[in-house]
C-alpha cells in the first residue's frame, strides 16, 4: 500500500511539473505571438480580412531588401494582394508569371501587386530573378498576415494533413477596404480576371 502512495505521489508530481511547464512554454509562444502583431499586424490588432472592411494591416520584409507596409498605398494605389503556397512551384511560378506579364495594364490602371508566401526573403530574390518578376514579393514566414487574412489552412496531400496557405487574391482599393477576394485560387484566367475587376473598380 505504501508502495502504491508512493507511485501515485510521483506520478501527480510528474503530472503538476508537465503542468507547469506546459503553462510556461504557453506563456512564451503567447508573447511571441503579442510581439508579431505588434511588429507585423499594425496596432497590435487582431484583425480578419472581410469584403468591405479594411485589409489588415502590415508590414512585412521584401526580398529585394527593407520592408513593405500595407499603410504605404492607402490614397495612392490600389493594391492587389495575392498569397500563395511556396516559391519556384509550378502553380505559383505560372500565376507568378501571369502578374509579371500583366503588370504593365495593373500598373496604368494605378494599382501594384505584392505577393506574399512564408518563404524566406533569400529564396524571394531567387525566385523573383529566375523569372523576372517585376513586383515585390513578401516573406510572412511566421505566416501571421496568412493568418489575418484567413488563408493558412489545413490541407491533405495524399492522405497526409498539414498546415499551409490556400491560394488566395484580394483587391484592396485606395481607402484601404477590401472591394474583392477570390479564394482557393485556379490559377489558368485568374490574372485576367483581377485585371478586369481593377478595371471595374477604377470606372
């Protein structure tokens, strides 16, 4: 009987201390989190990415160098923001490719894009000097802007789950607010459509 009390003392000690240290770790990655949205998402802001209501905003690191923030466009431009999955893939070299070939017409209709993915900047510069990209794209790689904006989902890739970003564009106009989302992305015409919808917004 004492031998049992004692196993059972050890066990609720080793059980407390596990506890314990759950609780400190929470309380480490709760900070780290405080500090991202004070540092990336604008105003320490939680903040869900919604037609007709302003973009969450950020500021995140460009892979040509410094950083970017959202507040930077607002009375200038309209901003087409897109995220995608990981750089130098086929879906998101092709989509990618399709903004660079289009920037020209986005550019005379006053609006910029910027892409976003959790890569890092280095492997931005790579991707955006292998083809040619003429736009920034941005390093999210805690992915808490994917977050905001609802796109850091969870997939199945051949009957393995994980975390990551669904392709996803949204329009933002010059007073900030989102005007156009299009989520879970099909990259063939796409391009061509996000240029038409600037198109309608600018008449």
């Amino acid at each position: 009987m004492r031998q049992f009390f004692r196993v059972w003392h050890l066990s609720i000690s080793l059980l407390l201390a596990g506890s314990l240290s759950g609780c400190q770790t929470g309380e480490s990655v709760k900070e780290k989190i405080g500090t991202n949205q004070n540092n990336r998402i604008e105003g320490g802001k939680i903040m869900v990415a919604e037609v007709g209501k302003q973009a969450p905003a950020f500021i995140l690191p460009a892979g040509e160098g410094g950083k970017i923030s959202l507040a930077d466009y607002v009375g200038k431009n309209v901003v087409v923001l897109y995220f995608y999955p990981k750089d130098m893939t086929p879906g998101c070299t092709t989509e990618a490719c399709n903004f660079r070939d289009e920037s020209s017409a986005i550019k005379k209709l006053g609006a910029v894009v910027l892409g976003v993915s959790p890569d890092s900047p280095k492997s931005h510069v790579r991707f955006a000097e292998q083809q040619r990209l003429n736009f920034p794209l941005l390093a999210d790689e805690d992915h808490a802007v994917c977050e905001q904006y609802g796109v850091w989902t969870e997939k199945t890739m051949a009957g393995h789950k994980y975390m990551g970003v669904e392709r996803s564009t949204f329009l933002i106009d010059k007073a900030g607010k989102i005007t156009r989302e299009w989520r879970k992305v099909k990259v063939d015409g796409h391009v061509q459509e996000v240029v038409a919808a600037i198109r309608k917004l600018k008449d």
